[in-house]
C-alpha cells in the first residue's frame, strides 16, 4: 500500500511507470512530462481505504494549447472534470466513499484528444491529450 501525501512524477525522470495501466507514453526525451496516449490513460494506485475526504493536484499541459477536456474517474465513478487552456496545476476534493482499500484505478478521460500530424505536415502521429508532470494524492 502507498501512503499520503503520494506524490508521483512523471517523464523519463519520473515514478509513474509500476502504476501506469495504460494510455501513456513515455518517450526518453521528455525527462519531465509524459504525453496521454489515446482517449484514457490510467493509474493503479494500491492505497489504503480512506477515513477522509482526498485532494488530487495534477501539473498538466494541454496539446498544442488547445483548449482540453480533461475528466477524472475514480474506480469508475466521476471524481472532477477540467478545462484544460494551458499549463497548469489542477485540483479536484475528492470524496472519499470513491475509494476502496487496495488498487484503486484512476481514468484520465480527454475526448478531444489529437494528432499533431493532423494539422502539421510530418507531425507525430500519437493521440496526445494532455502531458503529465506531477500529480498528488493526500487527505483533506
């Protein structure tokens, strides 16, 4: 089980990789951010059932700075929903009859999710969403 305050990064630098379900990818030379790949990208996090209300702060940035929809579930039910516009740190209070003891699943939802190489001759190819820096989970 992990304890709070978890704090995980993410870029080749990063922590995230023993909890990252799927949906990233992880490129060498992005030390400090990993790009969402595709629609969903999702985290396994083995925590212990929760007596208290949660706080998530994410450092995210959108793709290509386009406005970005991003949706949070947690164990499938809605936990926040953001527009993304450009760098930044969101938050979500998260309550805690959303979790359970053990893994719990985190789904991050970007329906407007694009290719570069949809609007850019020779651009990368990957579904990007959003690029993750940092993300923390503690009690409220």
């Amino acid at each position: 089980m992990l304890s709070l305050p978890l704090q995980v990064q993410f870029g080749s630098d990063g922590d995230y990789l023993p909890w990252a379900l799927g949906g990233w990818s992880g490129d060498q030379d992005d030390r400090t951010h990993t790009w969402t790949e595709e629609y969903v990208a999702k985290l396994r996090l083995p925590l212990e059932a929760a007596n208290n209300d949660r706080l998530l702060i994410a450092d995210v940035i959108p793709h290509d700075s386009d406005d970005q929809d991003l949706f949070l579930y947690v164990n499938g039910l809605f936990g926040a929903f953001w527009r993304v516009k450009s760098a930044v740190e969101v938050t979500a209070s998260l309550e805690n009859a959303l979790f359970k003891p053990g893994d719990n699943v985190f789904a991050f939802v970007m329906p407007r999710a694009t290719r570069p190489s949809d609007t850019r001759p020779g651009g990368d190819a990957r579904l990007l969403g959003c690029a993750f820096r940092s993300l923390a989970l503690m009690d409220l």
